[in-house]
C-alpha cells in the first residue's frame, strides 16, 4: 500500500517539477529535495487531499517537510 501511495505522490510531484523524479521515499525531503516553492507544496497538498479525500488542517500543512509527513 505504502508503495502504491509514493508512486502516486511521486506523479504529483512530477507535474510540479516538470521532470521525472528518482526514486523517493517517506524521508524525501519537499522542498530542498525537488525544489518546491510554497506555492506549489500547497497546490500538491490540494491535490492530495482531492485525491485521497482527506482534509488537512491549515495549522498542520506549514509543517509538512517530506513525502511522509
């Protein structure tokens, strides 16, 4: 399951970063790692919350730094 969640996080990730990632993992860092503005780490939270049908407090997605989180 975890790794059906990554490759799916992974293909979002690529959309934003206009190239295909290496192989990432639950500690792949967001920003420093794939050079990810505020902006963009936002818009892939949405993403994922349309996704997965989740809802992210406001409060928590400021602390959101790797694939894991």
């Amino acid at each position: 399951m975890e790794e059906k969640m990554i490759a799916e996080l992974k293909a979002i990730i690529e959309e934003y970063t206009e190239e295909e990632l290496p192989e990432i993992t639950m500690e792949t860092a967001l920003t420093a790692d794939f050079g990810l503005n505020s902006f963009e780490l936002f818009e892939i939270i949405t993403q994922i919350e349309d996704k997965y049908g989740v809802t992210i407090p406001d409060r928590v997605l400021m602390s959101f730094a790797t694939v894991g989180d």
